[in-house]
C-alpha cells in the first residue's frame, strides 16, 4: 500500500499567532529562503498543491479559531501573499465581520508591482487589515537584487515606496535578516525615515 501523502496546510500556528498559508507563489527567489530546503515547519507542511480559495480558507480557520485567544492572524506561508491580493481581501472581511482579531501581512513589499492599476494600500486598509511587516533584506538596490533575486524591474524602488505609504495607514514594520551582505544600521535608519518600525530576524542556515 503507498503511504498517505501529508495534506498541506492551509491555517497553521506558531506561538499565540495564526497563520495563513495562501500560495506558494514568490516575485523573488531568495538565496536563502526557507522553504528552499524544508517543506514547512513544525510539523506543519506548507508546500500547496494547489491554491486555496478564500472560501476554503475561512472554512480552515473555522475549525481552529477558538481552540485559544490568538493574537494575530496573519498572512504568511511559503509564497508572497500579495500574489493573491483578493483573497487576502475576503478572508479579512471574513475576520473582522466574525472575530475581534489583528489581522497582519508578511510581505516582500512588492505588492503595487503584483498589483498594478490596484489601490492597494486603500483596499486594505478598507477590508480591515490592521499591520504590515515588510522583509527588505538590503541596505540598497545592488544587494536586494543580489540577495533576494527580484522577478519583476524596479523592485527595490517600489518596496521602499510601499513601505513608506503602508507606513500611513498601518502600524508598520521593516524587517532584515542577519545575513553578511546587509548593513543592519542602514536599514534600521531607512526604517525610521519612512516611519516604520524596525525588527532584525535571526537568520538561520538551512543546511542539514
């Protein structure tokens, strides 16, 4: 008899915080992603065969909402949630019309470059989203195009342009990893002149 494949999951948890595993899509391809070498963490596999719809991930996190008081839910897997901007639409309205919850979203900070022609900011501030964590990983556009291996042009450009608009409307924050090539003090002083918070992840190597 073949082994039971694992189903993916769709809603996982870390800590007091839920998260949201919509798609396995990336505008970038970073050297050192984890997902690179892992199919997910804790337990957890994060590796989709195919995309959730909204509908589907509501019905996921149904079933897990109230088994603790959670304290953020928040868009983050094994892809760039911006990839599917909708979704994250209607699963947050879902949210804030049934649950009292923070509603957070990792990102690379591409999403005007993954939306074009689309009012990003404002639809969701307008579907309730509450905080925005962007993952810059560089001090300039030479290392973020080394590091971090931007699909679409001008991506550097366009994140620090996100950040500082998101920055307006959200509690905001600025994240890198400790890897060699960035310059820690430069991004925390690019962080505070476009109002956003700063947070330094610890990077941890892969290869095992």
């Amino acid at each position: 008899m073949l082994p039971t494949k694992k189903p993916s999951s769709i809603v996982y948890w870390l800590g007091n915080n839920l998260y949201l595993n919509i798609t396995n899509q990336c505008s970038n391809n970073c050297y050192y992603c984890f997902r690179k070498y892992k199919n997910g963490i804790d337990g957890f596999d994060l590796k989709l065969h195919r995309e959730p719809s909204p509908k589907e991930v509501v019905q996921q996190l149904q079933r897990v909402l109230n088994r603790k008081n959670w304290n953020e839910i928040v868009f983050c897997g094994f892809g760039e949630p911006m990839e599917r901007l909708n979704c994250i639409l209607e699963v947050t309205g879902w949210i804030k019309k049934h649950f009292a919850k923070v509603v957070r979203i990792d990102t690379n900070g591409q999403g005007y470059l993954l939306n074009p022609r689309r009012e990003v900011i404002r639809e969701l501030k307008e579907a309730g989203v509450d905080k925005i964590s962007v993952g810059l990983n560089a001090h300039n556009e030479a290392t973020y195009v080394y590091v971090c291996k931007p699909k679409l042009k001008n991506a550097f450009e366009n994140v620090l342009k996100f950040i500082e608009n998101a920055s307006e409307e959200f509690s905001t924050e600025l994240t890198t990893i400790t890897i060699p090539e960035v310059n820690i003090p430069e991004v925390r002083e690019m962080a505070r002149k476009m109002g956003a918070a700063f947070r330094i992840r610890e990077y941890i190597p892969c290869f095992w």
